[in-house]
C-alpha cells in the first residue's frame, strides 16, 4: 500500500473545525516535509506542491488516506517509506501548523519520533552517596561532640 493514513485525535475532534482550507494547509505541509526531505536527505530541489498530496475517504471525524505523487509524473506515486521518512522529519512543522501534538495528530503506522532521554551531568548514584556519606559524618561528629561533653562532665564532678 503506497498511502499513508491520518487521524484527528477524538478528543480534540470535536473542538476543530477541519474544511476545505485546513485540507489543503495540511497538503501544502506534507508537500514542504516532501521538498524539505529530498533536499536533505538526496540533495535534490524537488517541488512538491499541494497538488501532489491526493486525499481519499475523508471522513467527519478528520481520518483519511492520503498520498504523495511525483511532481515530474503525475502517474508516479512517492513510495510510501519515502513519505513516511519525510513526515517523520517534518513532524514538528506539520503539528505545529496545525498547533497541534503528536497525541492528537496521529499519522498511522508512523511513529513519533522521540527526543533522546536526558542524561544528568552527575550520576543518581554519586548524589545519594554523597548524601548518606553527609548524614554519617553528621551522625559521626554529633556522636564525638557528645561522648567529649560527657567525659568533660566527668572530669568537672570526678
């Protein structure tokens, strides 16, 4: 299958206005992440245009079947690991055009693509240890100023 799916997350379904307009900014999107992905991923200037994304089965509920035809011939259909590489490097610009996440835009069979988890600069286990090490000499320090006080009491009686 050389088409890829899109759906509106429910929740926010009801709260969108999707039309004819909104049809036509997402193709102009998917037609940017097309240009944008051949010129870096092939260094090659393709210009996709609007017209090269055809949609089919839009439904009310914002889900449809769309895919991406080569601007040289009309007849020729992008494969569909080539759109999915795109959108999946333009991510960000498409929700963002649409103000919308990765929760409420879903690109079926298209994964989000994640940022790298966050490394700390010190390691968890270095803090802890600092910690208890600072809890023992607390612990070690009062234990020394009172046996000291003690035996001063001590000698002060004795």
């Amino acid at each position: 299958m050389s088409s890829a799916q899109i759906r509106l997350g429910t929740h926010f379904c009801f709260q969108y206005a999707w039309n004819e307009n909104e049809l036509y900014l997402f193709k102009a999107a998917v037609a940017y992440a097309m240009r944008q992905y051949y010129f870096t991923e092939n260094g090659q200037q393709v210009n996709f245009t609007p017209e090269n994304v055809e949609t089919c089965n839009v439904t009310e509920r914002v889900s449809f079947f769309f895919r991406v035809t080569d601007p040289k011939a009309a007849a020729s259909i992008i494969p569909k690991a080539d759109v999915e590489a795109a959108i999946r490097l333009s991510r960000g610009h498409i929700n963002s055009a649409f103000l919308l996440s990765n929760d409420t835009l879903e690109f079926v069979g298209i994964l989000s693509t994640l940022a790298p988890p966050i490394e700390p600069p010190v390691q968890v286990w270095l803090i802890v240890f600092g910690v208890v090490m600072g809890f023992v000499a607390c612990v070690g320090v009062s234990s020394h100023r009172q046996r000291v006080s003690g035996q001063e009491e001590k000698i002060k009686k004795g």
